[in-house]
C-alpha cells in the first residue's frame, strides 16, 4: 500500500466506526478507513462485529495486517491474543446483519429466516466477544445457560437478561435447532420486530 510522506508516523484509531449505521454506510466506512490507512503508519480498528474487522482485513495487504482479540482468561485476568476473523466469522454469512435492518426497515424477508438470523448473529457475536467463555459449537441457548451459571463473575453477564429472553422467543420456533418443526402462521410480525431490534442493538449493528 502506497504510503503518504506527509502522514509519516501518524496513528489513528477507529473505534466502532460504524455504530448505528446502515449496511451502505458500513461498506463506505471499510472504504474510507483503507483510504486513511494509505496516508498513515498505522491504523487501529476496534469492534465487536468479527463480520465487519473481516471486511477490512480482506482489504488490507497481508503482509501488514494482524488481528487481535481480547479474551477473558478468568483468573489470569484478560489477555491479547490473536484471533482467526475467518473462524469468528463462521456460521454467519456476511449479510445477516444487512438483511435484519432490511426487515426492520421495510419488513421484507421470511419471518423463519429472520428468526434463524438472530440467533447466529447472536452467538457468532458472544463467540467474538468472549472467546474464551464460549465453545465453537456451543448454540443460543447453551450459552445463556453458562452464562447463568458463570454468575455475577461471567464476561457476558450483562448481556444474560437480553440473551434470555431473546432465545426464549426463538427457540419456540426454533426446536432442536430444526427450522422444519417452526410454525410462521403463528408468528407476530410486530413481536419479532421488537426483538429483532433488541438483537441488532446487542451487536451495536441498529440503524439510527
């Protein structure tokens, strides 16, 4: 990547630049940032959303790049470590997010499908978030379950409530994690708005 004399030794440090923003301008900002990486010495991307650090790591030369995670260790306190954005990212294709705010936007797309989405953009996000306190293979409601277990001590307490009660709703249409046993005759369309808001807002993925 050419780089610009006159930005010799700058950092700039983006952190969560695409909070509240829309799929287009979430494409605009992967583009800006690798704007501003070519004038500077090095560029900081913090986020949540593994989907998001994938689209800017695919853009940056590979050579310079790295990605990074912190993961709660628990008694050894939090650790930087390095973290595969291609396996973050794993179960959930990069149009989930996109198509919830789609459905919220105009209500377009099949309510089972919308119900599915929440679910794995919820555990591909608590699998970024706290590596270390969930498992590859470990679903929506496994985690709420060691979440509650964790306690008061668990890294994702404070999402325990939100991630309850959104499973508790999925779930019901969502048995065994077999779509085929779901009912959308008996699917509110308003009820899931709401709770497809409250998914996005988790993954700070909802449109202003």
């Amino acid at each position: 990547m050419e780089r610009d004399p006159a930005a010799a030794g700058k950092l700039v440090v983006f952190d969560d630049p695409f909070n509240s923003q829309d799929a287009f301008r979430r494409r605009q900002t992967v583009h800006e940032i690798m704007k501003v990486a070519g004038k500077c010495t090095q560029v900081i991307v913090l986020s949540h959303d593994a989907t998001f650090l994938k689209q800017v790591w695919d853009k940056s030369p590979a050579a310079e790049r790295v990605a990074l995670t912190i993961a709660d260790h628990r008694a050894q306190g939090s650790k930087i470590m390095p973290v595969d954005l291609e396996h973050a990212c794993r179960g959930r294709t990069a149009t989930d997010i996109d198509d919830l705010q789609t459905y919220l936007t105009t209500g377009a797309g099949g309510l089972l499908d919308i119900i599915r989405k929440m679910r794995v953009v919820l555990e591909t996000h608590c699998r970024t978030t706290y590596p270390g306190s969930f498992l590859a293979n470990d679903w929506l409601g496994d985690m709420v379950r060691k979440t509650r277990e964790g306690g008061a001590v668990h890294p994702a307490q404070a999402l325990y409530d939100e991630l309850d009660q959104i499973n508790g709703y999925t779930s019901q249409y969502h048995h065994g994690e077999n779509m085929a046993d779901a009912t959308p005759d008996q699917i509110d369309p308003t009820e899931l708005t709401g709770f497809a808001r409250r998914t996005l807002r988790i993954v700070n993925a909802l449109q202003a």
